[in-house]
C-alpha cells in the first residue's frame, strides 16, 4: 500500500499523534476496493466471514446477504495463495469467476468478473446452510471434478466502513489500479479486518541474514514468499517494549503492501489488461532500514509499482520510527518551532531558510534536474541515512517530476545544534 502524493493530492507529514497505523508521509488518495474495483461483484455490507476447507485445501470466503433475487456476492481466497477469487449466485449454485484471458473476454463480448466460460460451464459451489456452518460440494463443471466443501462463520462485519472514499478512492484508480481494498489508517487485525487478517496472519515468513548493528542492537529482513519483496523487522533492542512496538508497526506497513500485491494479483478475474494477475511490480520493491541507532529506525520504501492505472506509481518514501517513546518520529520534539499542518511536517522559517542556504552552499554542479530547488517546501520528507547526519529528501512530489525522488541534503548533527529542542540530542547519537 503506497502513501505517497501523486498530481492532484496533498502530502502529509504523520506522526505518532496521527494514528498507530499511520504510514509516514501520507497521501490524500490511497486505495481503491477490490469491491469497487469489481463492479459487478461489490459486495452488500454487512457480510459474514467463514473458514474451512476446500477438498484438502484451507479457504476463507466472504459473503454477503441475499439480495433481493436471492442471489448473494463474495469472495474467497485459498489461505496458501491469497488471492481473491470472486463469487456471485445463490447459495446452492455459487459461480466462482474464472481468470480472465482475451480470448474468453471475445467470445463473451465484456471484461469480468466473468462467471461461466464460453460454452457457459461454470464452477459452482453447491452449499446448505446449518446454523452457523455451510456444507457442500464444489463442482467444476469445465473440467468435470467434484471436492467436498465446509465452511464455519466466524466474523460478521461491515467492509464497507473501511474501504476509502471521495478522492482517495478515485486516485487510487487513477494510479495504481486494483488496491488492498482499506482506507489509510486501518489497523489489519482479527477484530477489525476478519478477512484480511486471515489473508496475512501465521503464514511462515522466510528470514534474511541478521544485520547486527551494534551490541543488542539488530535487524533481519523477512518475505512472505507470495509477494515476494523483504521488509525489515527488529530482531534485538535494549527496551522488549519498544522492540515489540516497532515490530508491530513494521509489521502493519508489510501486510497493507502485500495486500496491493495480492489486489494487483486478483485483478486477473477483472481484466485482462498487461498487469492483471502480476503482483504489480511489489516484487521488485526495495525496502532500506537506511540507519538504526538505539534511539531511531530510518527505512525507506522506494519502487515503481504499476497494477493497471494511469502510469507507475513511482516512490521513495521515507519515514522514521522513535525507539526511545515508541511509534513514529513527532519531529516537533526534536525542532524549535516546527509543527504539524493540515497537510506536513512545517518546519520554521529559519530553518527552512537553513536548508536553502545549506542547498546553495552545495559545490556545483548540484543538481542536474535542479530537484533540490523543490526544498523545503512542500514535498520534503525527513530521515537519517549516514552516520551523524540527517537528510531532508523529495518524497511525494508527482509524476512527471518522479526523476526527482530521493534527491536532497545530508545535514551534519552538529550544525542542526541551533534548531533543536533541549533533549534532542539524545537522538542525534551515532
């Protein structure tokens, strides 16, 4: 899930007081429902959740009331894989939607979700209802196989109240294509997200190499082996709290990526454009803890996914987590006269004036795309990624300037002396 600003879009400077989840610097726009995205299946909140067994495989599937036709829409994932697969019918002759290929989408004259295939076999499910249970077969009626079905209810929620709105959702379609279907600011958990946390929780994590760092203090990278890309985890600090802490948010950033890998994926029973059933290009995303102190934990996101929208998502997205307090970096503790806006990270004039002045006094030539002359304003993200330095960086600035990202200034501590609050030194250590 990417959280930065493209053309039409503020940037936001998050913070530990903007919420646990919050993902750095944030973007107006952000994800676009699978259910949205998937016009013709959206589902009918509320909805139950169900876990079970396909043949000898586990699924989940969500599923929404009768309609009022009685047919029902929904979804389901094999838990080893992930993906959605779209469901739509009554309950004893439930359609599974079939993967999308030009030559099904010819003969049927439209793009998916399709449900039966050219001579109009379909795959069903035949289920009945007992209590809080389902039971049934699953029949394939294209290549002629049958397996056993049984599913239990065990969640009932709204995912309607989740998905983005307004502008974040008609962005996310502009940009990015098929989404992880939850607003910014969601928390991926049993209680709130049933469906997305089984999606994502208890599957087995590969573990990279342990970078230690300094005595007690160490990270290792982790992958989950169907989207492919690492993302850090702390593995040793002197504080199990903040350790734990970290670790969660981490954590939250990695599954809300997965799930756009695993939307961009699903999108092959939407269409069947060049990117649908791809994981976007998340594959290929390089996640860097670019510095790690007892104090501090600097990681940059940075790619150019691309799941069918208008051009690339392309990114460097910085973001800084306390590892004295906890949660993300609240850059007033450290700045004399810095504070949050309705949209960023404000810093004071002074000190803005500090960077410009450190940017001019830069030996020539500079800057090539004279990107640095975008600082500080609007699109500048903060993070540590030298010893005894910070950078002020381009992040979230839009697509046609994307050469820019990254680009910046790498500040001594020293000379950030005279803007720093008392105690701020604490975290300026090597």
């Amino acid at each position: 899930m990417r959280h930065r600003t493209q053309p039409g879009e503020l940037p936001v400077q998050c913070d530990r007081r903007t919420g646990f989840f919050c993902k750095g610097w944030r973007q107006v726009a952000l994800a676009f429902s699978f259910s949205v995205v998937a016009a013709g299946v959206a589902l009918a909140a509320p909805v139950d959740v169900y876990r079970g067994s396909l043949g000898g495989s586990e699924v989940v599937m969500e599923l929404g009331k009768p309609q009022a036709d009685g047919s029902r829409q929904g979804r389901y994932f094999y838990r080893r894989y992930g993906v959605d697969i779209p469901l739509k019918g009554e309950l004893h002759a439930l359609a599974e939607a079939q993967l999308l290929r030009p030559e099904l989408t010819e003969a049927l004259g439209h793009q998916g979700p399709l449900f039966t295939d050219a001579s109009g076999h379909a795959v069903l499910w035949r289920l009945q209802q007992q209590g809080d249970s389902l039971s049934g077969e699953w029949v394939d009626g294209i290549h002629d196989k049958k397996l056993p079905l049984y599913l239990q209810r065990i969640a009932h929620y709204d995912p309607e109240v989740l998905e983005p709105r307004g502008v974040e959702a008609v962005t996310k379609a502009i940009v990015w294509g098929a989404g992880g279907g939850l607003s910014q600011g969601v928390a991926i958990s049993e209680q709130v997200t049933p469906y997305d946390y089984l999606r994502l929780a208890q599957q087995r994590l590969e573990l990279g190499k342990e970078v230690l760092v300094a005595p007690g203090l160490a990270w290792r990278p982790v992958r989950d082996a169907r989207t492919k890309f690492w993302y850090p985890r702390l593995t040793r600090h002197p504080d199990a709290k903040i350790l734990a802490q970290t670790n969660a948010i981490l954590e939250q950033r990695h599954w809300s990526m997965s799930l756009q890998a695993l939307g961009c994926r699903a999108s092959i029973y939407l269409n069947d454009g060049p990117a649908a059933g791809s994981l976007g290009n998340y594959e290929a995303e390089e996640i860097k803890v670019s510095y790690l102190s007892k104090t501090l934990m600097s990681v940059v996101e940075s790619g150019s996914t691309d799941c069918g929208g208008a051009h690339p998502h392309n990114h460097y997205d910085p973001f800084v987590l306390d590892l004295l307090s906890g949660g993300y970096m609240d850059f007033t503790r450290l700045f004399k006269g810095a504070k949050y806006g309705e949209y960023k990270l404000e810093l004071s004039p002074r000190m803005q004036e500090f960077i410009r002045s450190s940017i001019a006094a830069q030996p020539e030539p500079r800057d090539e795309q004279e990107c640095t002359d975008l600082l500080p304003d609007a699109y500048m993200a903060l993070m540590f990624n030298a010893p005894g330095k910070m950078g002020f960086v381009v992040s979230g600035i839009g697509h046609a300037l994307g050469v820019c990202l990254g680009s910046g200034i790498q500040i001594p501590f020293q000379k950030l002396k005279p803007y720093t609050k008392p105690g701020a030194e604490r975290y300026f250590q090597p």
